[in-house]
C-alpha cells in the first residue's frame, strides 16, 4: 500500500501521483527496520562477522523504506554519472597519487600532478567525495580512502574500464533491441543487445580477443570478481574432502581440472587452502588467457584448450567450471557440458559448477542485476535452482546436492553422470 507522509492511502483517498512522489515508500516499517539495524550493527561490532552483510542488507532495505519514489528516480538518474567521473579519475592516476600518503592533497596539487584543468577537477573531486569515493578534508582538499585505494589497484580499477570497454553502451541498447525483437528472450550470442550496441557483428569473447587491452582488463575483473564471498573451499562450504572419500587419488592422477579457469585464482586458492590434498591440478583456459597466468603454485599445470574442443583430460576426479556456463544459452551449455561428459568416468569423476542459483523469491539485487548483464552481453543467464536442474538434467548429468553458504556468494553444484544406479539426490 503506499503512504502520503508516513499515512496508508486507500484507494478511495484523493491522492494525485505528485503526492504519492514525494512520500515515503513505506514509513510503516521504518520502526522495526531501524531496529533491526541497531542489532545487526551491536552484532557486527561485538565480532560477529557475519553479521556485516546481515547489516548492508537491513540498512538497504531501510533506505527503500524511507526513500520517496522521487528521490529513487533521481538516484538511479543522476549518481550514474558517477560511473563516468571515476573512469576519468582512473585514467588521471587521482587515486594513485591520493594513495601515496595518508596527507591529504588539495585540487590544485592534483592539478598540478595531472596537468588536468583545475575547474574541471574541482568538479569531479566534488562529486566523488558526495557519493563517499573519496575522504574530503577541508575546501578543496581530498584523502584517500578504502574505495580510493582499492581503485588504485590496477586490477580493481580494470573492473570500471571493462564495464564500459564491453557493457554500458549494451545495457542502453537493451530497451531497443528488445523492442525489435517482440520482446522475446535472447538465446543467440551473435544475435543480441551486444552487436546492437557496438555495431559489430562479433560475438562478446570474439570482441575480447580482438582488443588485448580489453581483454586483459576483462581477465583482471574475473581474478578479482568473486573477492569478498564465500569461497566453496572455505570451512563450512563444502566439505573438500569429500573428493577423497572412497576413491584412490594419486599424486599422478588428476584431481581437479578448472575448465576456462581464467588465471588461475581458483586454482591458487585451493593449493593454499589444501595444500595437502593429493592429485593433479590443471588449469585450462584459452592461450592467451593462460599467457597471463603467472605467479601460480608450482604443483598447478597450465594448459592452452577451447571447452568447445575435446577434453584432453580424461577420467579426472572432477572437472570444474566456475562463471562459465552463466555465459551462453542454454543449447550452448549443452555443448559444453556433452566434452565433458564424454570423458568423465560413471561413478567416480564428478562435475563442480561454481554459479549463482538465483532464488526463486527474495533474490539478491547482484544476481539480478548480474543476470541482466549476462542478458544483453551474451544471451547468457544466471540460473534459478529448477533452471539449473533442467539444464543438467537434460545434459545426462544428476544433482547430488547444491551447497550454499549465504545468499550473497555463489553456490557449488555438485552432480555425477546419470547412471541407472544414480539416485536423483541426496541429502548430508
């Protein structure tokens, strides 16, 4: 029901739309979603670091509470523009310089360092401190923060450069192309809002490949993408060992292959967390890709492959794919899916899929928006739980159980080939 300054309208109310605006969307809830702040931050602040993402939701949900519908439209509006003046702070090196010390440096040292115009810094540095990308100090004067350091990591600041090296002018194009196509859901990489935006005919990977700078930024967004969530090798996820159990791994056999694995984070990340776990670890990706892969645990092969080619590997404990299949359409999936089960052993490899399984109600606003993304990038799609067991199902593949940890981070799919032995689930 909307409210009229903190008031339930009825229906028989005589409200024009202005009023409804500039009123509160639901001022009702603000008591006990306040208090539910106040809890979650005691909690969080006692230790309960769990509690944290507890309390960015709440505090979201407070804010959608007391906010008016005018001052939503103009969120959304306006702060887009911030997208743009980080972009141009990355490429003037402001937060590198703003990192160097803990002393804040005032517009006209920045300035001076970047040769920038001095109006026009004034400007930006403005409305980066308003929307708390930066620490303003004084008249004129800015400090570093978390958000300013960590975009002075190349790695992380690549993040801003590959949305709008490959997804902004796709995500403007959307509302058209999907007019021109009735409306229907895209299921064709080389026939969606992405060619539409960049008037290309080239597929989104193909686009990659054609720019290495690009590229390469892509790859550091996907090293950095999962940062902050739940890892599926943490305490608590799923039980690692559980690879082990009733099988015989060697150290010659293979335990875990990461198909299109990128740089190797998730590879790197179980050596460290199972640094005594036996077998094999080889990380697949395209050459290029792999090229980049530097720096890894010596124990970690690399090796050049397509997952549209045949898998070189056969019968390992478990292959692995994490973001992969979120990219392609579900016929697509398919023929991912058929190269690995052609080399899978019934009964002992199994299949990890590290994805969202976006829930049926209540789905977090990231995979949502991420599922967008995918959308009009790729005619990909993040995947609901019946979604993700429709597609497997149909690939020859049965869920032995879906492992979460929160709904903030992505969940592990576990299956094995369909045998006529296989349940259709179990439950630890």
């Amino acid at each position: 029901m909307a409210e009229l300054n903190g008031t339930a309208i009825k229906a028989s109310d005589p409200v024009t739309i202005d009023e409804i605006a500039i009123s509160p969307n639901d001022s009702q809830q603000l008591p006990a979603l306040a208090r539910n702040v106040g809890l979650l931050s005691t909690a969080y602040l006692s230790g309960e670091a769990s509690a944290r993402l507890q309390l960015l939701e709440a505090t979201e949900s407070l804010l959608a509470a007391l906010e008016t519908p005018r001052e939503t439209i103009l969120r959304y509006c306006w702060r887009n523009a911030t997208f743009a003046m980080i972009e141009t702070a990355v490429d003037l090196g402001i937060f590198r310089l703003l990192s160097e010390s803990d002393r804040p440096k005032s517009v006209v040292e920045l300035s001076t360092a970047t040769g920038a115009d001095l109006q026009l810094l004034q400007r930006i540095m403005k409305h980066l401190a308003a929307v708390g990308v930066v620490a303003e100090t004084g008249l004129d004067q800015y400090a570093r923060n978390g958000v300013s350091q960590t975009l002075s990591c190349t790695k992380y600041s690549d993040a801003i450069r590959t949305i709008t090296g490959t997804t902004h002018r796709v995500i403007l194009a959307t509302p058209q192309f999907l007019q021109q196509t009735d409306y229907r859901n895209p299921s064709d990489g080389l026939h969606s809002p992405f060619q539409l935006g960049f008037g290309t005919k080239a597929s989104f990977f193909e686009f990659l490949a054609q720019d290495p700078v690009v590229g390469a930024q892509f790859n550091n967004l996907m090293s950095v993408y999962h940062q902050g969530r739940a890892s599926w090798m943490d305490p608590g996820f799923y039980p690692v060992q559980r690879l082990l159990e009733g099988v015989q791994v060697g150290t010659d056999d293979v335990l875990l292959v990461d198909v299109g694995g990128g740089k190797g984070h998730d590879l790197q990340e179980f050596r460290t967390k199972g640094p005594r776990v036996p077998g094999r670890l080889i990380l697949q990706d395209q050459p290029a890709v792999i090229a980049e892969a530097t720096g890894l645990h010596a124990s970690i092969e690399t090796m050049a492959h397509d997952f549209f080619g045949e898998q070189p590997i056969k019968g390992a404990r478990a292959y692995f794919l994490h973001s992969v299949l979120h990219d392609w359409s579900e016929d697509v999936c398919l023929k991912i899916l058929a190269r690995l089960k052609a080399v899978m052993t019934p009964g002992y490899s199994r299949l990890l899929i590290n994805e969202n399984v976006v829930a049926d109600t209540g789905a977090h606003w990231q995979a949502t928006a991420l599922d967008f993304i995918m959308l009009s990038d790729l005619a990909g799609a993040e995947r609901t739980e019946s979604q993700w067991r429709g597609l497997l199902e149909a690939a020859g593949f049965t869920v032995l159980r879906i492992w979460t940890a929160d709904k903030w981070s992505e969940s592990l799919i576990e299956c094995e080939l369909v045998t006529p032995a296989t349940p259709r689930e179990f439950n630890l």
